[in-house]
C-alpha cells in the first residue's frame, strides 16, 4: 500500500542538527580535517595522529560523512572542497575555531522558548565587555567569517591600486578588514577603533600579517568615541548592524559619513535578508541568536540599510554577495 506521506529523515536530521555542531566541533577539537588534508584516510590513520580513540575517530567520520563534509572512496576518507576550504587549521578562511567556540554557545538554545514568547533576551541582552576574559579565544576565532567579505572590498572598491588610502574600521576586532587591505595596498594605512583588550589583540594579528607598521588602534566605545571629520578614505562598519536599533545604526552611519573625505566610502558587512523576508538561508536562521542576545539589533532588510544610509547622507548604495555575509558599499 502506497501513500504520499513524506519520509521523516529530513525533518529528524533537522531536528538532530545539534549533532552537527558536536560533530564539528569535535572534529576541530582533534584536528581531523588537518590529519585528512595531510594523507590519513582511515580511523586508525586519524587516531593515531590525533591521540583519540578508534572507535571515536569512527564515529566522527560517520557523522561528517553524514552531513557531506567527508567523503568516503574505496576505504579511505578525504575532506571535501568545503571542509578543505574551511575547517583545515591555519587556512586563511578556515571556520575550525569558530565551530569550536559555537559548541560553547549550545545551551543558550534552550531559552529560545521563553524567548520567543517575551520578545528579548532574559539577561538583559548582549553581555560582552572590554574586558571579557575570552576575547583571547573568540577574536581570532570569528576573524574567518569576514575573509569573503574583506576579500571581495578588495576588488569592489580598487585597493590594491588606490594609493595611499586611510582606513577606519569601527568594531574591528582581529583586524582582517585592516591586514587583508594593507597586504592588497603597500601604501594604505588603518586604524581600529574597539575596545583596548581588542586592540590588544588585533596589533598582534595584523603585526603577524607583515602589515603591523602601517596599523594604529584607537581605544573606545563606536558609540561614545568620535571619528573626526573628513579624515579617511573608506570606513568599515562590519557585523555589527545586527546587534543595533535602526535609531543606532543611522546615528553611527551619520558620523561615519562625516569622517570620510569627499568621495570616500562606507563598508558595511553583515547578515541582510532579502526584502520579503524569504532568504537567504543563514540569516534567516540569525535572526533567532539576535532574539537571544539584543534588545534592539536585528537581521535587517536591504530596503532598511537603504533607508538608514540615506538618512545619513549617503548618496549611492549598492549590495555585494558575500556568501553568508553581504557587503553594503555606500557613497
């Protein structure tokens, strides 16, 4: 007897899909992807270099087989394109330290209930300060998400042959915006502003880059610091926009307006939706850990950075593809 009743798989995987942060996590744990990109192909090979049991590296291979980041040919395991471009350790791109730290976020899922029914985080919203003993770990670890999008503002806005630029990046971080541009550029300079634990961080980084000669840091909060006032050629504002109110996010796209020069650009990464609200799929799915951790923030629409950049005074936006980021270049 036959019926159109759909199989239960997909949704049982979707409702599973905690595993595959524990599988990832794991595996980037004990450098799996390392030892595969390096010629084990086996669960003996693979524990064996990472010191782990067999049957573990057998079951950690099973679940990345499982969700396609493994492939399994003729009794030996290789990583595929994906997880060779991502998850290999010392890759410039490479996720493995950001699927360690989201391995930690894990519990915080389980408010999104009581989250959902009373519209905001329960603690109060985003509990990061200057001086947050993980920064150490979570810096360098979230630098990876913005190589596409600091890669693609090397070719959308000239860099490499725009001569001797000045660069604001607001909320830098590690500073991959900075040393990804000044490698591109021998005669462009930055400077972050972030928190001085941050900065801290970041000249160690972008010194590592060869690029740390023409790096400065200044230490403050985006909201409280001042910019100046025709001072920089492009200035970058990266995800950040998801944890603001939309009041926020103009007030800061207004001074960032005014610190750059005449014909300067803005530089905005982040997780944008589509007008309808219909895709793309990862910030969709981002809106649930802005829920979680923000009051206010949110994973905005192209037509709201429209509307917020030119209140600010902006004259020509346009949006890039930086998958699962966009870029937002306004003039």
């Amino acid at each position: 007897m036959t019926t159109n009743q759909p199989a239960p798989d997909g949704v049982m995987r979707l409702i599973n899909g905690y595993w595959n942060t524990g599988i990832i996590a794991a595996a980037a744990t004990h450098r799996l992807f390392t030892h595969l990109e390096e010629g084990a192909g086996t669960a003996a090979e693979i524990a064996s270099r990472a010191q782990v049991s067999e049957r573990g590296a057998q079951a950690l291979l099973d679940g990345l087989v499982s969700i396609d980041l493994v492939t399994l040919d003729g009794g030996r395991y290789r990583n595929t394109p994906a997880a060779s471009a991502f998850l290999v350790e010392g890759k410039p791109a490479s996720l493995a330290g950001f699927a360690k730290l989201k391995l930690s976020h894990v519990a915080s899922v389980t408010d999104l209930p009581e989250v959902v029914r009373v519209g905001g985080p329960l603690t109060g919203g985003e509990t990061e300060v200057a001086d947050n003993p993980h920064w150490e770990g979570i810096v360098p670890a979230i630098a990876a998400v913005s190589v596409p999008a600091a890669d693609l503002g090397v070719t959308a806005l000239g860099i490499a042959d725009a001569g001797e630029i000045t660069i604001l990046d607001v909320g830098g971080g590690s500073g991959i915006y900075s040393s990804t541009w000044l490698k591109a550029n021998p005669a462009a300079r930055a400077v972050q502003l972030d928190w001085e634990p941050i900065n801290q961080i970041a000249r160690r980084l972008v010194a590592e880059q060869g690029v740390g000669d023409r790096f400065t840091t200044v230490n403050g909060d985006f909201h409280t610091t001042a910019f100046g006032t025709g001072e920089y050629d492009i200035a970058v504002y990266s995800h950040i926009a998801h944890q603001e109110s939309p009041e926020s996010n103009i007030e800061v796209f207004t001074r960032l307006r005014e610190s750059l020069k005449r014909g300067g650009a803005l530089v905005i990464a982040d997780y944008v939706v589509d007008d309808d609200r219909s895709a793309p799929a990862f910030p969709l799915l981002f809106a649930g850990e802005m829920l979680l951790k923000s009051n206010e923030g949110g994973t905005w629409r192209r037509t709201d950075y429209h509307e917020w950049l030119t209140k600010a005074g902006f004259e020509d936006v346009t949006f890039h593809a930086a998958p699962p980021a966009t870029v937002v270049i306004a003039r």
